[in-house]
C-alpha cells in the first residue's frame, strides 16, 4: 500500500505546476485577460479596503444587465495555495456573471509565510461581512451572496461556510452566504504538512491542520456546497474532491463531479465561459438559473 503522507510522493501530487507544463502559458492568459475585464468594466471599483491589514483590499464589478431587483452577488477567492496570485490575475471570471445580472467581488488577502493560512481565513471573513454589509449600496443583494473558489480559494470558501457569523458581529446573519463552489478544492491539510515543497511557506502543524481541515467540521447549516475537479488533476486532488462529499453527506454536498479534459489551471475556463458547467453550478448559487 502507498505511503499517502510520503514526502516525496506527496512532492508530485500536489506540485501542479510541475504537472501542467504550459502552467506559465495558462497563468500569462488569466492576467492578460483580467486586464481586458477591468478595461472593459469603467463602473467596477478597484482596490477597496475591507480591513486595515496587509492585502485586505478587493475588487468590485457591478452587474451589467438591467435588473428590477438588486443583483446577486458572487464572492471569487482565488487560489495559489495561500503563498501566491493576486486578485488582480482573477478579474477574468466577473464578465461573464456581469452579464447575467450578477455582481462580482475579487478579494485579496495577505499570503504565507508573512501570515499563518488562520489569518488569511480571519481576513476573508472579514472581506464577507463587508460585502454583506456595503452591497447594497452598489446594487448588490445582500440577502443573496454566494462564494467560488479555486484551489486554496476552494478551502477558504469551504471554510466560510463553516464560521459562526454571531460571534463575529451581532449584525451579521447567522449564514450570510447561500452556498459555495469549491474547484479543486483542499479539504484535509494533514498531507500538506508533509508536502516539502509548501511545508516552508505554510508552518502547518498538527493543531493548526486540525483547525483548518474543513473535511472533519460539522456540516454547515442553511448552505450548500457543491465541488468539482478537473478529471486530469492528480490522484489526490480527486481524492480530496470525493473526501468532502463523504465526510459531509450528499445532503450538504449535493453536486460532487470531476470535469473532463480539464487540469487544474485549465478547470477554471468553465467557470468563466457562459456556456460551462461550473459556470451553471455558480448560477444555481447565485438564483440565476
């Protein structure tokens, strides 16, 4: 039987740069059409400040087709297993939302080793409660917001699900999301704690793995959380995929589902194309479809 926590088994499993070749090629395309996005997007509201720490600054884009009613708004975390990326290289997945009557959030956060993974949550809570409590002041609604996250940002907006809102603030809703939308997501961090080459950035130790396995939480009430997976990534983003599914139930995990032909940099066109299956599973969130 394969050692899972083998040092440099774990290496090859979770190092996806290495395994995309054209991973620069993919990144260099996200930028290039993030720049296109804010260009195209003269009422967005860049850089904003939801908190007075390092990186706590997002990007805001308006809906663009008409509504009678405040739009939905869609909260995009993005990934770079917490040590990388940039909100601004994400802008490319609010155009087509923008389209459909939603409006987009891009948060950044502070990235590891300068903060710990627990403070990069904190932070996001906190990007949260500001979109919760500023949306509708931007045509946004409030009532409902839902979350995707790619990566890294698939754990964080597992882990949102999971927080007890109440005592973060008494103005806050006990769940102000509806749901989330992990893609190649990480749900149990206990392998990462032994993968080499992210261990030096991340620190991870038994407790704080404990802390932010969402995986071994209770389910959350009162939202859903649907996960995908591009069918080419490595064995053990599939297992971590299938994990929560199990772990929580169909119940709170309802649509579980690995995406042909995508890796896991690729994986992220069907967010963004109107016509993708992520894109739709983003919709049903939003109540647009």
């Amino acid at each position: 039987m394969r050692n899972r926590l083998d040092p440099p088994w774990l290496d090859a499993q979770y190092n996806n740069r290495a395994l995309v070749p054209n991973h620069a090629h993919l990144l260099d395309n996200w930028a290039r059409a993030s720049a296109a996005a804010r260009a195209g997007s003269p009422a967005a509201l860049l850089d904003v400040r939801y908190g007075d720490e390092q990186g706590q600054t997002l990007d805001l884009f308006p809906a663009l087709a008409p509504r009678t009613q405040p739009a939905p708004v869609l909260i995009y975390i993005h990934g770079g297993y917490w040590r990388a990326l940039d909100k601004s290289d994400h802008s490319f997945v609010a155009p087509a939302f923008n389209a459909d009557g939603a409006m987009v959030v891009v948060p950044n956060y502070a990235l590891c080793p300068a903060v710990s993974i627990e403070q990069i949550v904190l932070q996001l809570v906190q990007a949260v409660a500001w979109v919760w409590r500023h949306a509708a002041a931007h045509g946004g609604d409030p009532s409902c917001i839902a979350l995707a996250g790619h990566s890294a940002g698939g754990h964080l907006a597992t882990m949102l699900l999971s927080c007890r809102w109440k005592e973060v603030a008494d103005d806050l809703p006990t769940q102000p999301v509806t749901g989330a939308l992990a893609i190649s997501g990480l749900y149990d961090l206990e392998p990462l704690r032994h993968t080499p080459f992210l261990q030096a950035d991340l620190q991870l130790t038994p407790a704080a793995v404990a802390r932010l396995s969402p995986a071994f939480f209770p389910r959350p009430k009162g939202a859903k959380l649907y996960t995908a997976v591009g069918l080419d990534e490595s064995e053990e983003f599939q297992r971590q995929n299938r994990l929560i599914r199990d772990v929580w139930g169909p119940t709170a995990v309802p649509v579980c589902e690995s995406l042909a032909g995508a890796n896991h940099f690729t994986v992220l066109q069907s967010l963004a194309d109107p016509a993708g299956r992520l894109h739709e599973l983003a919709l049903r969130l939003l109540q647009l479809h």
